[in-house]
C-alpha cells in the first residue's frame, strides 16, 4: 500500500487531446510542452513535411535529427531560436565506392585483428610465413588477393567483394597475401607491401589482418554471407586519426549546409559489427580452448575473447582501451572544429549499453569532462531503451509493407539494466538520452504502428524512463516524431507527455528501492502523482492505491491497478479536465 501520499489540486494549463480511445492524441502545435524534455527522430524522407508540422517539431522536441533542406532547418528556428537540428554521420565504418579506396590508401589507420603467431623468426626477404593458432578450436583463416595491384577493384562491373586485395600486418609491416595454404597454415606473400619496410620479425609476433564491418568483406556472396552493395567496408582503429578526420570534415560540411550539429553512430567500447575475412565475429565471448597460456601472459580478462590488436600494447584492445583512445579522438576533433568555427556545433551519440559500466569500458565518461576529454558529449544516446524491431520483420516490412507485429520488448533483466544505468547517470547529472526504440531507419515502421499499439508502447518506455529522471538533470527521451506514411505521415505526441505528473518525490540509489511490495512492478513518487511500471512478461495484478489517484486516461479515481506485461502507468493527484 501507499502511504502518506497528498492529494493535490491541480489545473492543466496545456490542452490535450483526452479521452479514454486510442486513436485520440494530442494537438502538439496549441498544447504547450511537454512536461519532460524529449527529442526526435525524423527518418526517411523529410521533404514533404508540412509548415505546421514544422512547428510541431521546434515547439515540442529539444532537437531533432534527420534530413531536412536549409529552408526548413531556417523555418524551425525562426519558430524556436533554440531548437537544433542535427544530422546523422557514420565514422565507424568506410566503404563504399567513394571511401573503399579511401580506406585502403590508409592502411596504416586501420582496424586489425589477431589472426595469430609467427611460429619462427623470418628475414626481411623471407616471403613464406607460418602462423600458430590464437585459439586450439580456431586455425587461422585467410583469403589470398584475387587481383593484380595494390587497391581492390572499383569497376562495379567487377565487384570488390570477388575482386580485391587483403595483406596482413606484423608490427609496422604491410605484406600482400598471395597465397594461404589451409594444410600447414602458411601463406605466401608480398613483403614491404604499400610502401613499409621489410624487416625481420622474431618468432611470436602478432600477425594480423584488417577488419571488415559485416556488410562488406570480400569472398563468394553465395558462401557465408552475403555482400550485397559489392563494396568492401573497414573499420578505423580508434587510435588512429581516421575516424576523427571524418569526423571534423563531415560535421563541417554538414554545419555548411545549415545543420546544428551532428549524431554519431557507434561510438563505444567496442567495434560494432567487426568480423574477420570470413565474416566471423572478432569480439565473440566465446570461450575457446588454449593449450598455450603463456601468449596471454599480461592481457586483461576482458581480452581473451577478443582479436580487435592494440599495436600501442602489442596486446588486444581492452574496452576501456577503445574506450580511451576514442575520448581523446573526439577531443581532438573538437579542437579542430573550434579552430575552423570558433565554436564546437553540438555532437550528439550512440550507445550507452552496458558498456557503461568500467569493466565495460566505462562509455560514462563520454558524457564527463576527464582527464583525456574536457568536452562531453551533448547527448549520448541509450538505443533500444525498452524495445527494438527485428530484422526479419522490418525486412517483411520493406518488401511488401505489411508486417504491423509489435517491436520486441527487452527482457526484464535488460529492461533493469537499462533503467539503472539511467539512474546512476541523471543522479551524476549526465546528459544520458534513451532512444525507445532504434535510432535507425527502422523508425520508419515503428511511425506506421496503429496508435493502441504505439501509444501503451510510449507510455511502457516514458514511464520507464520516469523512474530514473531526477530535478536538475539533462534528462530526455528520444521517440520517432511522426506517425503514419506517405501524405498521413504527420508529427503525433500522445497525451501521456503532458500529463502534470511534477517533480520526482523520491531518488533512491538502487532501482530495487522502488520495488512494489510482494509485486514485479517497480513504482515512484512524482510530486503529483505516481508512475508505475511491469517489465516483466505476465501480468501484475491487484497493486493497491493508497489513498487512491485519478488515472488521467480515463478522469476516474482508481484504488487499484492490473498492469499487463510490459507496461507503464501514470496516475495523477485530483486535477481539471481541460475542455478541448
């Protein structure tokens, strides 16, 4: 039961759209703001967006992010001088038809990783090279280049994917693979390769092969995987200044073309989406049998499923390593862009996820001012909040646009990650921003779900995301703005962000502290009112009300509440119905 618990008067003052229907929502254009800061989402293709949608953007989110022309970036903040719109970037990976040669005329800059061991010490003008396993159950795997020269094709007529270059790296040397023989694990191949020297390398040196993002790594698209563009796709080492150079240069560009700022994607402590050359998972955490644990000797624990080499520690990067080399990246970038602008345009990210936490690469700090970066970031985004959409359904959904199946919800597991790691950043007063749901084009489905579905979904996610918010923090939460497709594709906000709910009541350390008493629903105290909310996937029954509140769907005074799975509640002090 809830004890000494005030009851309130209290009158909206913003009107909204009420009722107990689904298919009512509010007028977000006459309605005031909301009661806590969000942001938006803006995927697709932006250019029939009407003028009062406009508005509706730049009076109700802080900022949002997506394609839009010069004049419509000048209308929305000629209507809200501090709105901001930001536009996404991708510095993670580098491919494509433009950037594949770009990645391989900086080799050097390059991601690597572990393929294995030289097994004896080799000359500078030895050309066959033997290579000990990094794991029993793993021999090394390697694809010989299937072109003369030094640079994958670039004629789509000859796709890269079957017509390319791969080399291995040992210490500051470039070699071409000519040939590998799977039998004896050796390969032959091209010393001093891209202009390095050969030298000689002792035996149980580190020998090393680029990576690739999974979306584009060279061999037979009929064989394990498929790539479907033609164009291969590597990945910057975070210590390197590749990445950070893309990321001055775009954000210049962009901030020329009448942007606020720009959003990155996957900035982490680990590199998304990297595989080998046969398009294996190089950060797999599957623990494989080692005969040899002397070649461990000085790697974290948090190496030894890892591949991605660290050439600085002669070691495979930690998450912390990444991590770290990629604050430092970040602040020389804006350092330059202060120099080329005067100023630093706002520098929004993704993803927070449990690389939150120190011992998995404490991504905290890239929301902190520390020793290596005295900028955070302006937001750092936590994707996928309390749900995400599938593959294969957004696949169904691009074929033939018929897939309306709800998001997947994040396990109750999960879902208690998540809210804790927000609780631990806003009681920091640290600009961690939720997405609920992806932060990608796959919004594009999520805008066309009917509004029962999407609207108990956004109330599951705000209520979610009202357990952590604190007073004084930066809080905000990320939603797609628009709903429906096509010339029904308009900006929508449902009542629940209007609602008066006040200022959190209580901040307890742990999220177990809001645990409802012999229930699986956590709830808290508002200054007028209460949120409640089910992570788990059955029903909550009987959560007694005490004294009882009004449930503003519905203006009726509730002692009791059933909470189905995965689903929030908000109940309110007694208040005025506004009169639309």
């Amino acid at each position: 039961m809830l004890k000494g618990w005030a009851v309130f008067v209290v009158v909206m003052s913003v009107a909204v759209g009420w009722g107990s229907g689904a298919e009512k929502v509010s007028d977000p254009f006459n309605s005031g703001v909301p009661a806590y800061t969000l942001y938006a989402i803006a995927s697709g293709d932006n250019s029939g967006v009407s003028d009062e949608d406009l508005r509706g953007l730049a009076t109700q989110f802080s900022f949002v992010y997506g394609k839009f022309s010069q004049e419509q970036m000048d209308r929305m903040r000629e209507i809200n001088p501090k709105f901001r719109v930001l536009d996404y970037i991708n510095t993670w990976n580098i491919g494509g038809s433009d950037m594949q040669p770009y990645a391989e005329g900086r080799r050097g800059d390059l991601e690597y990783y572990l393929v294995g061991f030289l097994t004896r010490d080799i000359g500078a003008g030895q050309r066959r090279i033997g290579i000990k396993a990094f794991f029993d159950d793993y021999p090394p795997r390697l694809r010989a280049s299937t072109i003369e020269g030094d640079i994958s094709s670039t004629d789509r007529s000859r796709p890269a994917g079957a017509n390319y270059v791969t080399w291995l790296r040992i210490g500051d040397e470039l070699m071409r693979i000519e040939d590998f023989d799977a039998e004896t694990l050796a390969a032959t191949v091209t010393r001093g390769f891209d202009g390095t020297e050969a030298i000689a390398h002792e035996a149980g040196e580190a020998v090393c092969h680029p990576t690739y993002s999974s979306n584009g790594v060279p061999g037979d698209p009929k064989g394990e995987f498929v790539n479907r563009e033609g164009w291969l796709c590597y990945i910057a080492d975070p210590a390197s200044t590749l990445r950070w150079d893309m990321l001055r240069d775009l954000t210049l560009e962009r901030v020329g073309r009448g942007y606020d700022g720009v959003w990155i994607d996957c900035l982490g402590s680990i590199s998304f989406g990297a595989v080998d050359v046969f398009a294996k998972n190089v950060n797999s955490k599957r623990t494989h049998r080692r005969s040899d644990e002397g070649v461990m000797e000085g790697w974290g624990e948090a190496s030894y499923h890892r591949r991605v080499w660290n050439f600085r520690e002669n070691r495979p990067y930690d998450y912390n390593d990444h991590r770290e080399y990629c604050e430092i990246g970040l602040t020389r970038a804006y350092r330059e862009l202060e120099r080329e602008l005067g100023y630093v345009p706002m520098i929004c990210a993704n993803n927070i996820g449990p690389g939150y936490y120190p011992q998995m690469g404490d991504r905290k700090r890239y929301m902190m001012s520390t020793e290596v970066k005295p900028r955070g970031l302006d937001a750092y985004c936590m994707e996928g909040f309390v749900g995400g959409i599938g593959n294969e359904q957004f696949d169904s959904f691009l074929r033939d646009k018929s897939s309306r199946r709800g998001p997947t919800m994040v396990d109750a597991d999960g879902w208690r990650v998540q809210v804790g790691i927000l609780m631990d950043a806003y009681q920091d007063g640290l600009c961690a921003a939720p997405m609920m749901t992806q932060a990608g084009w796959k919004t594009r489905l999520f805008e066309v779900y009917g509004d029962e579905m999407r609207q108990a979904y956004e109330l599951y996610a705000y209520a979610s995301f009202l357990l952590a918010v604190e007073k004084d923090a930066p809080a905000m939460l990320g939603r797609p703005a628009f709903g429906g497709q096509g010339r029904q594709r308009r900006v929508k906000i449902y009542p629940h962000y209007y609602w008066p709910i006040g200022e959190p009541a209580e901040t307890k350390k742990e999220l177990e502290g809001y645990r409802a008493a012999g229930h699986v629903s956590y709830w808290r105290r508002f200054s007028n009112g209460l949120v409640i909310v089910n992570p788990s996937g059955g029903s909550d029954n009987g959560i007694v009300i005490d004294p009882p509140l009004i449930d503003p769907a519905t203006g009726k005074k509730v002692r009791s509440v059933d909470l189905p799975a995965n689903s929030g509640k908000m109940l309110l002090g007694e208040f005025v119905v506004p009169r639309i």
